[in-house]
C-alpha cells in the first residue's frame, strides 16, 4: 500500500462486528477512525462517529460527502425485516448508498470491506453442504448478501480500489442492543435461570444440541476483516472467518451451566421469544438488586435470534483454510471465548 495516511470508514460502528472493529482499529499504530451509525456515539482519541441514515442517498451524500479522507471502508451494517426477501432492499441499498457517497468524495479509497456470514450458503435455510467452502455455487434468491457483493464486483471494475467479502459464523462478542448477539442471550437466560433457581435448559430444537457447530470471536473477526483489507494478497476475494474449532451444545452447554453455578436439566424444546416475554420486572429486580447498569431489558437480549441459532438441528460449519493459505493464523477456542465473554460481562455489570 502507499504512504497515504489510512482512515477507516467503519459502517455499523454500534453492532457487535462494528463495534469490535473499531476498538481493534483504535489500537493500531497509524491512521484514524470514523464510526458510522443511526444514533452516533461519542467521540474520543482517533475515534470519532457520524450519525447518518443509511436508507437516505441524501443524507449519506451530505453526512459522507465531507469525509474526503477516507481510505478503507469496513461494512458491517445491517436492517432486519420479517423475510428473508424483504431483507434485500434495505441492506442492498445502504451498501449503494455508502459507496456512492465515499467513492465521490474520497480520491483515495483503497478497499472496501463487505461483511456476510453463511448465509451465502444457504445456512439459514436449512441442511447446507458442511464444510462449505468460498468457491460454493449461490443458492436460489433472495439473498442481499450475494446482491451486495454482485454490486461490490461491478462497481470496482475498472477502479483503483479492491474489495473483499468476510464470511464469518455466529459471531459473540460484547455490544448492547444488537439483535445478533448470541452470547449475550445465553449471558441473560443463563442468570435470569440462576435468579429462579431452576437449571439450564437449552431450548432448542432436539436435533440441535447435538448437531456440529462453530461460532467467530468478534475479537478474531475484527483482526482477520483488517488484515484482508490490508494485505494485497486478498484482494476481490471472499474467505471464511471462524475461531478454528467445533463444538456440539451437548458438550458445551454443561461447561456454560458451570460457569454460572447452575445445574443442567435435559433440554426442552421452547421458543425463548416467548417465555422469556414477561420477564421485563425481573430483570429490573435484579438489575436493582445486584446493582447492575441500568440497561433496558429489550437491550441486553434478542431471544428470537437465540431461538433462530437454537433451532439448527443440522451442522453449520465451513472450511477456513482458505484464510490461513493466505496467510492469517490466528485461532480462538470457543470455550474460552464464552468464558472470557461471560467474565466481560460481569465486569461490566451487566449480568449479576
């Protein structure tokens, strides 16, 4: 890469992906970063936030159109909506919105980074073909991820700047108010479990505690996003980001009941989204008992996303030896990932 000072754009800067990037990218020698958000967010060191509405091409141009700095662009934004196609339009044309915006401004943008997950591969859908790997055909439409990249693809031909596609698996890490968050749901239902002194039941589908599975630190995500889009090698390619290792529920959800002191019962198949809808009163009990940060219980965990991951009776994995050719190493254990997680969140008091 040149001597141009980089800056960073990171879009999404509140999600769990987002967020993680930039603290990741704050540590980093040289260059400064930009976070980009509905609600904005403060702004300290070399890390300052813009408040944008990423549906609005006006607003992206006024808000983006300053931003003549830029040189690298982390996507990681995210609109959700009730079916899969009706995801498309929103999360297509944010991403439209961003480039257009920063590649009018910014003379020297260099890459753009575009954030994905399995459901290139049919993940969500059903049994998909495990491992699956970078160069497996696209399943039948709709699907903004592969539209996304399909725009990413034609609007860089011909251009200086490159592009590559970050697919990661469930992705844990720590970020309030994100609907994607797996490890906080386990966090919450774990200690609200503890406060009624039952045990930990997982609530799945029956195949799914012992279907084959692997998850993305946030930490290792942020690391492996920066260093595709920095190493010339990855340029125009997609690479498969997980922490290295599967699990089965059957092992781990025990080694999480440890963690949190509790007993484990066999599972019982249970949409969390609807027992855990009256337990708005108890969290604020315990949230004045164990004198816990004041964040709102819609805050703190999706249990529909929980009974989405739950309900995977088949085995989601991929193959990430593509990365690791090419020359990025790193590896979490995902047990030692939840425990460190887990351990955050205490220490942060958001769980007792």
């Amino acid at each position: 890469m040149s001597t141009q000072k980089k800056v960073a754009l990171v879009v999404g800067a509140n999600g769990v992906i987002g967020r993680n990037l930039v603290d990741h990218l704050a540590t980093l020698p040289d260059g400064e970063v930009i976070g980009l958000s509905r609600r904005g967010g403060q702004t300290a060191g070399r890390v300052r936030h813009v408040a944008v509405d990423l549906l609005d091409p006006a607003d992206c141009r006024e808000k983006l159109g300053a931003l003549t700095e830029v040189t690298h662009v982390f996507y990681a934004a995210y609109q959700d909506r009730p079916t899969w196609a009706e995801l498309v339009p929103p999360n297509l044309a944010m991403l439209v919105n961003v480039v257009e915006a920063v590649e009018a401004a910014a003379p020297h943008l260099a890459h753009v980074s575009l954030m994905q997950g399995y459901k290139v591969y049919g993940a969500h859908l059903g049994p998909f073909k495990t491992p699956a790997r970078e160069t497996d055909p696209h399943h039948m439409p709709p699907e903004f991820n592969v539209d996304q990249q399909r725009f990413l693809e034609e609007r860089q031909r011909g251009k200086a700047w490159t592009w590559t596609a970050i697919r990661p698996s469930v992705v844990a890490g720590f970020a309030l108010g994100n609907p994607m968050n797996l490890a906080m749901v386990i966090a919450v239902y774990a200690s609200i479990s503890k406060e009624l002194g039952i045990p930990l039941r997982f609530p799945g589908k029956p195949g799914a505690y012992d279907a084959l599975l692997e998850m993305t630190d946030a930490g290792l995500l942020a690391r492996a996003t920066v260093w595709a889009a920095t190493d010339p090698r990855c340029a125009n390619q997609a690479f498969n980001i997980n922490n290295g290792d599967l699990f089965r529920w059957n092992e781990m959800w025990p080694k999480i009941a440890d963690f949190f002191d509790l007993e484990v019962a066999p599972p019982l198949p249970m949409s969390l989204e609807v027992v855990m809808a009256d337990k708005a009163p108890l969290w604020e009990e315990m949230v004045r008992r164990h004198n816990l940060q004041p964040n709102a219980y819609s805050d703190v965990a999706s249990w529909g996303f929980g009974d989405f991951v739950f309900s995977w009776d088949y085995d989601m994995f991929a193959d990430g030896t593509k990365a690791r050719r090419f020359g990025f190493h790193e590896f979490v254990e995902t047990e030692a990932m939840f425990r460190d997680i887990f351990t955050d969140l205490r220490r942060r008091r958001v769980i007792p």
